[in-house]
C-alpha cells in the first residue's frame, strides 16, 4: 500500500540547521516505526510570513509499506 504523510516544522532564524537535523530524525523515525519498504518521493516546500520571511518547512514522503 502506497502511503502519504506530512511533517511540519518552525524555523526560526540562527536555529534552522539544528531544526533541519530534528525534521530528518523525525522523519527517519516515523519510516522506520511504519516499516516503509520503499520511499518513492520526498519533497520540501517552506511557509512564508507576512513580510516574505520563511517561517516554515513542511515536507512531504511518500513510501510503500508492504501488505501484512
């Protein structure tokens, strides 16, 4: 079964590469707990502010989890 699944995450100036390790993890995290047989696709967009200034990442994975 091919699945889709979103994660979120804040970034915030002079933190975003320990922001960026933490979404990777979580991410890793949740593929494994799912037992993903395959990712098909992964794909990062950011949120924007009032003002034009990213406020955010969501990123998006799609993988296959075999049927039990």
């Amino acid at each position: 079964m091919i699945k889709v699944k979103t994660f979120t995450t804040p970034i915030k100036i002079f933190a975003t590469q320990r922001e960026l390790e933490e979404l990777d993890e979580n991410v890793s995290a949740f593929l494994n707990e799912e037992n993903a047989a395959k990712v098909y696709s992964v794909s990062d967009t950011t949120t924007a502010g009032e003002n034009g200034e990213t406020i955010g990442l969501i990123r998006t994975v799609a993988y296959r989890v075999d049927d039990a």
